[in-house]
C-alpha cells in the first residue's frame, strides 16, 4: 500500500495555475505521466487525489458516505450555496432533503410535464435567428431556466420573465478565477465578484416574495413542485423550513439544474452538425417519435461531452483506497470524462454513435454519478433532453459544418462549447420547399 501519491511535484502555486487554467488538459497531462490515481495540490480544496479508473470511481461512490463525504467536497470548492443545500449537506440532512424533493423528480411527475417541456421550447424557437449563424448555447439557457422555473419551481408567468433575467445574471457571473483564489475576502476585490454579490441578493429578494406568495397559496396542499414542496416541509422540530432554507435549496436546483441541461443540449447539437449522418437519423427519430433512438442520442452525447467531468468526495479520516492511503482531508476526484472518452471502455470513444447505447453499453456511463449521491435530476434533465431535441429537429433543419469542434471551456462545474454551440437552421417546411 503506497503511502506517496504519484503526482507532479511542481510547488502548490504552479500546480494551481495549470490546473484552472485547462482542467480537461492538466488532468490528461498527467494521468500520462504519472498514471490513473493522481496526488496534487489545488488551491481552494488542497490535497486532491484525480481518480482516472472506472473502477476505482465506482468503488468510490459505493463507499461509506461518513468516510468520503461529497457534501463537505462541494463545500470546500466554494460557490453560492451555504449548508442548508442539498450540494453541501451530508448525513440525515441530506437524506432528508432527498426524499423531500424526489417526488417533483419522479418518472411518472417527469413524464406529465412533457407538454410543457414542449409548450417552452416552441415558444423559444420562434425567437431564433433563421438562415444565418448563431450560438445555440444562448437559447437553451432560456429553455432550461424556463423549465426549471415553471415546472420544477411552479412561478407563474407573472414572475417569469423577471426572475429568469436575475437567474442568468447570476450565472454569467461565475469565475473559475474565484475558486482559485480561495479566500471570500480576496475574491470580494473583484469587481465581477462583486457584482455577483449584487446579484445573488437580488436573487434573494425575489425569492423571497415568491416563497411568500407560496405560502400564503390557499392550493398549497395539492401541489407537487419542488418549491411547494419546500414550503410546506417541517424540520424535525415539526417548524417549518426557515426562507434561508428554501432559497438555498432553490439556488441550488435552478442554477445546478439548468445550467448543466442547457451545456447538454448545446453539446448535442455542436456535435450533430459535425455528424450528418447522425443528425438525418435523429430527425427521422423525432418524425417518428422514436425515442428510443433519442434517448441513446442523449446518452451518447453526455458520454461524448461529459457536462460536469468530475465530482468530488473528502476523505473524512487517513483511508486506504484504490491502492494508496489517502489522508484525512483529501479531496477524491472521480474523473467522469475520462472514463466516458476511454478506447478500452467504449471502442470508437470519439466518434459519436448512439447506437452504442441501443446495444446497452450504459455499464461505465456516470454522466450523473452514482450511489445515494447520484444527481436528483437525473431522469428529469434525461426526459427533458429527448423532448427539447424532438422539438427542435421537427421545426428546424440543422446545417452541417465542417468547422472544428468546439474547445471546451469550463465554468465552475459545468464544460461548455467555447464558441457557444453555432448552428444555422432553416425552417423544414422551407427546406422542402427548396428541393
């Protein structure tokens, strides 16, 4: 059992620096050096060990949850959220903040949603730019957030239109450049910290009102959301959540939820039009209503570009794990894209083939995690997909391009398309016409 971790040996500084700047590249750098568990320094989290080995990382996410505790690694990466999220909580609070929200998450609840889904992405379509390029990244924020506010959180379309202008404020606020610096009090000296500050209180604010308007809603009782959910929870001391408590929850699922369904659906369709014989198929799917197809579509994509490449886990006493001893305040990194671009694992790992996933080889595709941690959302964001993609290829007709792909570019958890996704779309009904 080796007590040294294979690793880099450059000071805790440099190692800092490589890292945020290309996280996707440093880890690969060194996996090739140094192997498929790797020890690093990391400024704001420390000591991270990078866990690169399907089965280490499965082994991981089986394990005692009061050994590697995922809530006290999300807070140790920093963020918005305080420990009343379901990101940070471990133990009983978490559990209890699980079975809480899941029926909003549940199958049956997804899957009644759908219209809406559909209804939302419509609506949004109609404001695209038609015949000349554009980011398509922009638009599914604006259909994700409209999702997650209207069907998950239940604000009404009076609300609507000013609480998803405060949300994307807030996300486009984030700075890789905070969570290396670490401290709050440097990254107050920011001046687009700070003006993430000013957003998260106006946040806040409107959040605010709306839990009111929740609680005073005489149909609290029969409904279903996630918001109506919280507001109507009791704590074990039988008092109601406080509003700190719902907001942060609330925060947690709309910026979490939306922001890493949208990276998806612009993933999608970034890699779709470098695939034209993927993309003919996945119109005939949505035409036809298979979804099967488009279900393996989506996996595909998620395994291809991996939105959240890796999660996080700390080592809560000195442990041995995946061959080495670990200390005591660790951070555990499970590589997720890793696995996902592995030749051993899924053969032509770069090249995008949904039918890998009508051949049922799902055995190493962790896009959402695993174990008790395993994302809340994740038969939502999978449901949402496939029915944001049908709509899609049913109205558009998407231009293939011989650009190269897009560059990843990371933004606190999520990897995103450096350019934004550019697509050009032409009506169908005017392609048909044309030829």
């Amino acid at each position: 059992m080796s007590a040294v971790l294979p690793g880099p040996r450059l000071s805790a500084a440099v190692q800092t620096a490589l890292y945020w700047a290309s996280p996707r590249r440093t880890v690969r750098r060194w996996q090739a050096a140094y192997g498929d568990v790797i020890g690093a320094t990391v400024h704001p989290m420390g000591q991270v060990v990078f866990l690169c080995r399907a089965g280490d990382i499965k082994d991981l996410m089986r394990a005692d949850p009061a050994t590697f505790r995922a809530g006290a690694a999300n807070a140790a990466l920093g963020g918005s959220s305080s420990t009343f999220s379901l990101l940070t909580a471990d133990g009983p609070q978490h559990t209890n903040a699980r079975a809480l929200l899941m029926p909003a998450f549940h199958g049956r609840a997804v899957r009644a949603q759908v219209e809406y889904m559909a209804e939302i992405t419509d609506t949004n379509m109609a404001t695209w730019p038609v015949g000349r390029p554009f980011a398509l990244h922009r638009y599914t924020k604006e259909i994700a957030l409209d999702v997650i506010l209207r069907v998950v959180m239940g604000i009404g379309p009076d609300r609507l239109a000013e609480v998803r202008a405060a949300m994307l404020q807030l996300s486009r606020t984030e700075s890789a450049v905070e969570l290396a610096l670490g401290s709050p009090v440097l990254a107050r000296l920011l001046p687009y910290a700070r003006r993430r500050e000013r957003h998260l209180a106006d946040s806040h604010r409107l959040l605010q009102e709306i839990i009111a308007a929740h609680r005073d809603d005489p149909a609290l009782d029969q409904r279903v959301d996630a918001l109506a959910l919280l507001v109507g929870a009791r704590g074990e001391d039988g008092k109601p959540l406080s509003d700190r408590e719902i907001e942060e929850q609330l925060i947690t699922l709309l910026v979490a939820g939306y922001e890493t369904t949208a990276a998806g659906l612009a993933w999608t369709f970034e890699q779709l039009v470098r695939t034209p014989s993927v993309l003919a198929k996945a119109a005939s799917a949505a035409d036809t209503d298979d979804d099967e197809y488009l279900d393996a579509l989506v996996k595909e994509s998620l395994r291809l570009r991996t939105v959240v490449p890796d999660l996080s886990r700390m080592a809560m006493t000195d442990v041995e794990f995946a061959g080495h001893r670990i200390a005591a305040g660790s951070i555990l990194t499970p590589c997720l894209d890793v696995v996902h671009e592995s030749p051993s694992l899924f053969g032509d790992a770069g090249v995008l083939r949904p039918e890998r996933f009508l051949e049922d080889k799902a055995a190493n595709w962790l896009p959402f995690g695993g174990g008790i941690r395993r994302c809340l959302g994740a038969t939502f964001a999978l449901v949402e997909m496939r029915t944001v993609i049908k709509q899609m290829l049913r109205r558009f007709s998407f231009s293939a391009t011989s650009a190269a792909d897009e560059r990843f570019v990371r933004r606190h958890i999520t990897s995103e398309p450096g350019r934004g996704a550019m697509v050009t779309v032409q009506a169908r009904a005017a392609v048909a016409a044309a030829r």
